[in-house]
C-alpha cells in the first residue's frame, strides 16, 4: 500500500521534473478546457434574510441608453440556459420592475443636483434617489437620513486642505478627512461605483500611504486606492434589513421560494432522473523530451 | 497493508532527496518572462471589446432582424434639438413648475369678478339633478367592460376578483357633460342670447404653438376634451391699469432643476402655430374642459390645466399681434375646469406678457387655482372589514363645486348679450 502511494506520488514528479512545469500550467493549453462546463455546482438557497433580492436577469432597454422608465425582470424559476430545471426550490412570486441605477459620477468640476423622490428598490436591497439637475434625470444610491428636497454636490478637485464632509456629497478620496464614512466608490478612477453599494454597508478611511488612501471594508479588509477615486460620503439606506426574519412558509413561498421535498420522498442515488455533469476533456501535457545522443564512430 | 508511521518516516527522507534534486521550488517564483506576454499596469481596465456585427439576413425585411434608424434617417430631421408637450407629461414639481415655466404670480381661490356670480344662478330642483347625474355615471350606465385590477394600500396581498363595470372616460365624460348641460340652461334662462353666440366643440384638434425659452426651443402639441367658445373675447379678471401694481410678488426659484425637465427632447420635430377652430363665428374660447383619466395627483392635474391655457393663449396672441415680443397692448384671459371621478377643479390664467424669460419684471401674468372641490365621497369595498364593507358606497354630497361652475359658465354673459343686441340694431338700421 505504501510502495503504491510512494509509486503514485514518483510518478508524478517524475513527469513533473522531467517535463517543465511551464507546460502544465501554461494557460494556451488549458483554454481548451473553458468553453466547456466543467464544474458540479452544488446549489444551496443561501438562507437569505428578510427583503431578500429576487433571482433573475432585467431586460435592457433596446437603445442602451439610460432611462428612468421601469422596465421587466425576468425571474429564473430556477433553470439554466438550457432551459432545464437546475434549482427546484425557487419559482413564483410576484411581477417585479427593475429600474436603471446609475453608480456613475460625471467629470464634471462641480454640479448641484436635487433629490426629488425617495421609494424602496423591489430587486436591491438599497433605497432609490430620484435626482435631478438641469434637464437630466438619474437614479442614485440613497444614503441613510436622505428627504425630499436635500441639494447634493459632487466635485473633482482635491484641495490641500480637507473638506467638511457633508452626508450626500461626492468627493475625491484624497479630498476627505481621515475617519469619514463612505460609500459608492471607484477601484480606479473614471470608472464607475464599485464597492459598498449594498443596504446598510460602509466604508472607513484609516489612514494615507504615501501616494495611496487605505480604507477598511465592511468585509474588514484593508484595501489601498488612488486618491483620485471617487467616493460618496454616509451609509447606505435600509440597514436593518438583515435582522427582521421570515414570518413563515407562506411568506416565503409569495415572494418566490418553492419547498423542500421531505424525508418520504427523500432522493436518493437511486430514485429519479439521472442528472451527471457533463464530461470535460483535458488536454494532457506534452510528453517528455528526451535528449538524443548520437554515437559517433570513433 | 496500513499505512504507519514508521513507514511514513522512512520513506520522507528518499522523497527529500528525490525532491532536492529538483529543481521546482525556484521554477513558480522566478519563472523566466514569457515574450508573448505585456506586462500591464493597472490604470485602466480592459473594456470589452466590440461583438462582431453579425451577418446580414437573407430576407431584407426579416422582422427578427429589424434595426431601428438613427435619428439622422427619420424623417423631420433638424440639428437645433426641441423640447416637446404632450398630454402625458408629468410634472416632477407640480404646480412650482409650471408658474416658472408660464412666469405666472399665484393666487388661491376664485378671482373677484367670478366671486359675485356664485349664487347669481338658478337651477331648480338643483340637488336632484346633481345627484341623477353622479348616479347615471357611476351606477345606472349598463356598459360592462374588464376594469383594471385593484390594489388597496391598507392590505396590499389581498387579491380581488375581476369586476365588469364601466371604464372611468365614460364616467367622466357622462358626468361633465350633464353639469355642463344644467349650466348652460341655467345660464340662457338669464341671458337668452347666449345661445347664438356661443359654442361648444368636442375634441378640437390642430392646437399648438412654440415659443424660445432661455436659449431652448421648446413646441406644444395640446390636446383638449372639449371647449366652450363665444363670439367676443372675454374680459380680464385683472384690468390693465391694475396689472402693473398687482404683479409684485416674486416667483419661487427651482434651482437645479429647469422647468423643462419632463420635457422630451428630440431632433425630429415640427412646428406649428394655429388654434383648431378659427374658421366659426365664435372663435375666441371660454373655457376649456379637461378630463382627467389617469391617477395623478391633483397638483399635477392642475399644472397641466395652466400649461394647456397657456398654450391655447399664445397661439392666439400671434395671430392678433403678429410679432411680439414682451408686453401685449391687452391682456388676454381664459377659464379651465378640471373633471375628475369625484371632485372639480378651476384654473384662471390670465396672459399678460410674452417675455418668459425674465423673472425680475414690472409685469408678470396672474394664476388662480381652486382645487379639490369634493362633490361626493365614494368608498370602494374592503371584504376583510366585515359586511358592511362589502359594497361601495356613495355619501355626502357637497353642491359647492356645482354653484362655482355655474359662476364660471355664467362669467360674461351679460357683454355677450348687450353685444348681440347693439349688433342686432346695426342691421335694423
């Protein structure tokens, strides 16, 4: 048993010395390997807390242009691309609309914007901001303590010395003060929000590394960014969204949940129909390249 | 055989050496560079390149396959962009916006020359008749069609059946021209020679107008359920020695926002100036009726009573006075009643400049709303409550809104008849 283990565990290194590991995992020679469908999911309903997000993709508008109209969601019902039944326990609910949220920041100097409607989004968990400045309309992320009526800035410049963060406002990182709130911000500049834009969730500024700003994550990460990064200043609205629990299975089942089969009909290897993940094939290695020496005559 | 640890033990030292000849620990950190591969600096992330344009069909019209135009291609095309009106517009800020759109003073309640006619009108058997024509609408009328399903705020996962009843345009169309019906006669039994002067026109068309507002074009299309017209323009609620010393007060300021917000904006537009019915006698409009199917509040409702006044007004100030550009030599003025299921609302507007532009001016023109004047209160059923719930129910009549209509049918009359008089004497002569 041992001699088989050892001869199992040679014989790798011996493919491995003697072929070089640059092949292995040279990725042109695994690309093969990703047009197909390779790993077995296990789908687990992640026990999602109350004002949960419906599952599904929203449909784009055709022009691809920003509106403010709401527009259809698509629930999944569980099933793939293919069409098949891949997660029995979702399906049902009622008919969502889904409305285009805008995490952008314009490159603007400076621009006022004001808030003209406040209502909850039916498939995030984060409240929407209607805002409106000139004649442009958008829909933001609304913060915590945000009313109809409030004036919002955002501005590009970096003074040398800090700015008073007011709730709402956008500004550069390297513009706000060392322990402000923060949400809604770039990875890299020009980009777009990316982080924190989910109910209740909050960023830190902790301190400044020579060039870069190092903010602490709701994940308690520490992450380094450019100080040209945008970011909002407050907290996301609707945090207490996790704590209310479900009031029980009819909850549950109008918003989109389906039931679990129970110990009678309990599947085993067995009983139903035969579902099996589809083959891969891997591309093996090169062989080995072994040195040829010519004799020669002498 | 089992795996012990002895055995384990003496076969790590010969997978030591073996290892030790390698030479892998060094192979994964210093990995020699590869020359096909850039190394690239993380400032920008890599945008995703453009899908590749798909073949074109094999039948030229396949609807699969249809590709809406570009707006260079459609028709009407024009470089300078317009804001358009419509019916359907909705105003974000209510009634704030519309006064800094139309540069309008506000004033709340009915003007003073409206106000004495309150009572001035008589109607037999008032109530009676007020009361046939709300039930006629709401419960005799024998039209069954699917109406829309309903949803209660108070218990909003309650499900109900689906009804057949009558659509509300039919409703409201029953109910403004019953009243309209009952004033007019209320109003010729007073003032006989109304009936040849005046008319009443259902859904005119061909009404619109365009004007420049601050460096923007903006074009009206205004649409209209009914109007009612007479043969001399009607008089002033504010005359013109008094404009000056009214207009005063201040307009508010909405200071992100410009007033044009809502509007649509387009580069494929026509413009068009004319009233929809200038070719009759009596072309000079009186009140302009408007029918509110929809479920907007009632301020919306009346900002889109002053914007349509304001719309009707100017097109017909650049046809009397071609080519104005700020003060009119006189004042215009004009009425709007607002129907809708349960409640009347008036807007009186009276145009005194063309200049939108300047907020700080001598002479600004004057708005009057009265909203929300409650006729009856209707209580849809809520089953969960108990039996008395089951049914709608229809209470408290209010005749308020009725006598203020009555005032407003029943505004010059009076000039209209002594007109008619003096021109009935010219032709004796």
């Amino acid at each position: 048993m041992a001699a088989s283990m050892f001869k199992q565990t040679f014989c790798f290194l011996k493919n491995a010395a003697t072929s070089s590991f640059a092949n292995v995992f040279c990725s042109s020679e695994r690309s093969f390997t990703l047009y197909t469908y390779r790993a077995r999911r296990r789908f687990k309903t992640v026990r999602r807390r109350y004002n949960y997000v419906p599952m599904g993709r929203p449909e784009t508008p055709p022009d691809g242009k920003y509106t403010t109209e709401p527009l259809r969601f698509i629930r999944s019902g569980g099933r793939d691309l293919n069409g098949k039944v891949v997660n029995a326990k979702i399906g049902g609910g009622p008919k969502v609309s889904w409305f285009m949220r805008d995490s952008n920041y314009p490159e603007v100097g400076e621009r006022d914007e004001k808030v003209l409607r406040v209502h909850p989004d039916p498939v995030r968990t984060a409240h929407l901001a209607l805002v409106g400045s000139g004649n442009h309309k958008r829909y933001i992320i609304a913060h915590q303590n945000v009313k109809e009526g409030d004036v919002i800035t955002t501005s590009c410049q970096i003074p040398p010395i800090p700015v008073r963060a007011v709730e709402g406002n956008a500004h550069p990182l390297g513009a706000l003060p060392i322990g402000t709130i923060v949400h809604n911000i770039e990875k890299i500049p020009g980009e777009g929000g990316r982080i924190c834009k989910a109910g209740g969730s909050s960023a830190l500024i902790l301190r400044t590394l020579g060039d870069k700003v190092v903010l602490r994550l709701p994940s308690k990460h520490e992450m380094a960014l450019d100080p040209k990064c945008m970011a909002t200043v407050g907290q996301v609205s609707n945090s207490g969204h996790d704590a209310i629990p479900w009031k029980g299975v009819g909850e549950k089942m109008s918003s989109g949940y389906r039931p679990r089969t129970g110990w009678r009909h309990r599947k085993t290897g067995y009983h139903g129909r035969k579902i099996k993940p589809k083959r891969t094939f891997i591309v093996k290695p090169t062989p080995p390249k072994y040195e040829t020496f010519k004799l020669s005559g002498v | 055989m089992r795996i012990t640890r002895q055995l384990f033990v003496s076969r790590k030292s010969r997978i030591k050496l073996l290892l030790d000849n390698l030479t892998y620990k060094d192979l994964p950190l210093n990995a020699p560079a590869l020359s096909d591969v850039d190394i690239v600096k993380v400032n920008e992330r890599k945008k995703h390149e453009e899908k590749q344009q798909s073949l074109p069909p094999e039948l030229a019209d396949d609807p699969r396959f249809y590709v809406p135009l570009k707006h260079e291609e459609r028709k009407n095309y024009r470089q300078v962009p317009a804001f358009l009106y419509n019916n359907k517009c909705r105003f974000i800020e209510g009634t704030k916006q519309a006064c800094v759109l139309t540069k309008s003073l506000r004033f709340d309640g009915l003007p003073e020359n409206v106000q004495q006619l309150v009572d001035k009108f008589e109607v037999p058997n008032e109530s009676r008749l007020v009361q046939k024509a709300i039930l006629k609408s709401q419960l005799w009328d024998s039209a069954k069609e699917l109406l829309p399903r309903r949803k209660d705020p108070e218990y909003p996962n309650f499900k109900f059946n689906r009804e057949y009843g009558i659509p509300l345009e039919k409703k409201l169309n029953m109910l403004s021209f019953d009243f309209f019906r009952i004033a007019e006669t209320a109003v010729a039994a007073k003032y006989p020679q109304t009936t040849k002067t005046r008319r009443m026109i259902f859904n005119p068309s061909g009404m619109a107008t365009f004007f420049k507002y601050n460096e923007s074009l903006l074009s009206f299309y205004v649409g209209i359920n009914a109007v009612i017209t007479s043969r001399s323009m009607l008089s002033p609620f504010v005359p013109e020695e008094q404009v000056e010393s009214k207009s005063s007060g201040s307009i508010p300021s909405i200071y992100p926002i410009s007033p044009t917000i809502d509007f649509f904006k387009t580069h494929n537009y026509n413009l068009k100036n004319s009233i929809g019915f200038s070719e009759i006698s009596s072309k000079f409009p009186h009140t302009l009726i408007l029918l509110n199917d929809n479920d907007w509040s009632e301020d919306e409702r009346q900002a889109r009573a002053l914007v349509t006044a304001m719309g009707v007004l100017l097109a017909q100030a650049k046809k009397t006075f071609p080519g104005i550009k700020a003060r009119l030599p006189a004042p215009m003025a004009v009425q709007v009643v607002n129907v809708s299921e349960t409640a009347l609302n008036f807007t009186y507007f009276q145009l005194n400049t063309v200049d939108f532009d300047n907020t700080e001016d001598n002479v600004k023109n004057f708005v009057w709303f009265d909203t929300n004047n409650v006729l009856f209160d209707k209580l849809m059923p809520q089953p969960w409550k108990g039996d008395e719930f089951k049914r709608t129910r229809i209470e408290s009549l209010d005749l308020d809104g009725f006598k203020k209509l009555l005032a407003t049918v029943g505004y010059c009359a009076d000039l209209e008849e002594s007109l008619t008089q003096f021109h009935d004497k010219l032709i004796e002569l």
